[in-house]
C-alpha cells in the first residue's frame, strides 16, 4: 500500500495563488496617489514569507491559552510597495501591514500596532488601512509615527502573561538597529520575531568601518559588541548575528534572499521559542527559493489580463 506523502504543500503553485490574491485585494487602491514604498521583486519574497507565517503564527497561538496576539510592525512603511523595474514600474504590491492584514477575519490577530518614523508613511497607511476595511474587516489596530526605540519601549508595556507577539522588523538599513533594542524584544518569551539581516549592505559598509568612526560606532550599537570586526563576509556577519539571537530563543533560523544566483541581498532570520514556529521554517524556506522574478511576472500577467489561460497560471495548491 502506497504511503501519503508527509509533507504535500507545493510551494510554486501556493506562491502563486498568493501573489495574485494579494495583488488583486488592493486592485481597488492601486492608482491612490499616495506614497508608495520602495520595493524590489526580491522584497515580495519576505512579504510572502510574512504572509505565511501569520498564518501559522495565529493558528499555532489559538491552540493555546493566550488571551491576546499582537502583530507588531516596526518599520511598518506605506502599506504599499512599487518597483524600481522599468517593466514592473506600474505594479503594486501590499506592503507588511497589509499583508498581515488580509490575514484577517480568517487569521486574524487581536491587536495590530503599525510604526514608523515618518510621518508621510503612517498618514498613508491608515488611509489604506480604511480603504480596504471591506476585505480585513474591523481590525483592532494602532498606527503611530514612532521610532524603533519607542516601538520597542511600547511593546515592553504589553509584556504579560496571556500576551504573544509576531514582531516583524524590517529596517531600510542597520544604522537604526541597535543591539539592546533588539535585546529587550528578544528576552519576550512570547514573541515571535522577524527581521530583515540586510546582508550585503551590512558586509559593504564594513568596509567602510576602518576610515570611517561613525560607521564603525553603528557597528558597535547594532552587534553590540566588536565581534563583527573579526566576520570575513556576509554569511558571518548574518551567524555572528544568529548566535547572539539564539542566546535569547530555542530556535533561530535563517533563510536566505537571493536577487539572482549566488548573489544574496539579505537574510530573514526568524527567532521563536515555539517548536511549531520553527516546523513552519521548511516550507518557507521552500518559498523562498521558488519565488522567482519570473513567478511575479506570469501572476502580472493574470492580473493585468494578459494571461487568458489561468488554468495554467493555478495548479492545486495548499494551504490557502
Ligand atoms: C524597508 S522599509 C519598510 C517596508 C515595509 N515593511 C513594507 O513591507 O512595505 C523601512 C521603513 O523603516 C522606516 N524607518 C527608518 N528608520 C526608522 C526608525 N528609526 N524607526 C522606525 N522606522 C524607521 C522608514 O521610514 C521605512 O518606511
């Protein structure tokens, strides 16, 4: 008798159904005129990511006896991303908010806090936030204009039994990231976290360090310590930074983000205490390495209508 495999979730066709589902839910918001965040093809990686651990996130948590999960986001942005490529110039994806939004009512959250330092960005987010109220329902969510730091203290006042937190931290660079913030989020127990390592940026301005004082303070404040001076490269820059983390979390993986190839942009290094969490890792690994630029153009093409043949585009996919 033939055995059912363990494990059938296809990435490439859920990656795709995913793309399109969340491409067409913000169709209605697309020409909005108000501030987009950069993007780039390899930025919807972590978005997809982001949208398929929410959803583990929340069912793993309601199995349990937590009275409140928060989505956090940090460096929330616009809610909508646009692209530098010229043939993708037109294109928006939802931004992290969103996503996690959308999530909602299925897998919704309790609570959402949405931050970010400027102003433009957090004006624009809650108004898309309103925008799309139809598909993710009365959501109770925050969004502030705030700094990390004070991202960071805010987060410290929910701490209590009952509390879980997805933190998901996706700075524009790592001069904001200091190490003692990132600290105080990591001795959470109960909180999940995200972040964006920007690793080849990171390795390119360590070069910078040895003319450079204030480059090489930054360095001090986001490892913590000098450690990094002794990092060869990205890969060891991004372990340095994944042992610190496992000081704090049972488990911390990292899944690399390729542009193309061999040529890594950065990694998502993802540090939970809850063995669910870190069974969620494999399938996202999977994710990411299928989510190619080529994936996002054949779901463009769905969207915009010049793909008539969308049998071909949708195979079986799960979970939704
Ligand atoms: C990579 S973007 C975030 C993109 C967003 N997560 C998304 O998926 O659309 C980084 C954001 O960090 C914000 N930012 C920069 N420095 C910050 C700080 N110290 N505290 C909070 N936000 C900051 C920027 O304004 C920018 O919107």
């Amino acid at each position: 008798m033939s055995k059912k495999p363990k494990n059938t979730f296809d990435p490439y066709n859920w990656s795709k159904k995913r793309i399109n589902t969340l491409m067409d839910k913000i169709s209605s918001i697309k020409n909005d005129g108000l501030s987009l965040s950069p993007g780039q093809i390899w930025s919807l990686k972590k978005l997809l990511f982001l949208d398929y651990y929410a959803r583990a996130f929340v069912t793993i948590i309601r199995k349990n006896d937590f009275q409140n999960w928060y989505y956090v986001d940090t460096h929330a942005g616009t809610g909508m991303i646009g692209f530098e490529e010229t043939d993708l110039i037109k294109e928006r994806f939802p931004g992290s908010p969103l996503v996690a939004a959308f999530r909602s009512p299925e897998f919704s959250f309790t609570h959402y806090f949405f931050s970010d330092i400027e102003d433009k960005s957090i004006h624009s987010l809650k108004e898309r936030l309103q925008s799309v109220k139809p598909l993710t329902g009365a959501i109770d969510y925050t969004a502030q204009v705030m700094d990390f730091k004070k991202t960071v203290e805010f987060i410290e006042t929910k701490k209590k039994f009952g509390n879980a937190f997805l933190i998901f931290v996706d700075p524009t660079g790592y001069s904001e990231i200091k190490w003692d913030l990132m600290k105080k989020l990591l001795a959470i127990n109960t909180a999940d976290i995200v972040f964006t390592f920007m690793t080849y940026s990171i390795a390119l301005n360590k070069e910078n360090t040895m003319e450079n004082l204030a480059t090489e303070q930054s360095f001090n404040e986001f490892f913590g310590n000098q450690d990094w001076k002794k990092c060869e490269d990205g890969n060891a820059l991004v372990e340095l930074y994944r042992l610190q983390m496992s000081q704090f979390k049972k488990y911390v993986e990292v899944i690399p983000v390729f542009q193309t190839g061999e040529r890594k942009l950065y990694d998502l290094i993802i540090a939970t205490n809850s063995k669910g969490g870190s069974n969620v890792m494999e399938d996202t690994r999977r994710i990411m390495e299928v989510t190619t630029t080529e994936l996002f153009r054949d779901a463009l093409k769905v969207i915009t209508g010049k793909t008539t043949d969308l049998t071909q585009f949708f195979g079986n996919s799960n979970p939704s």
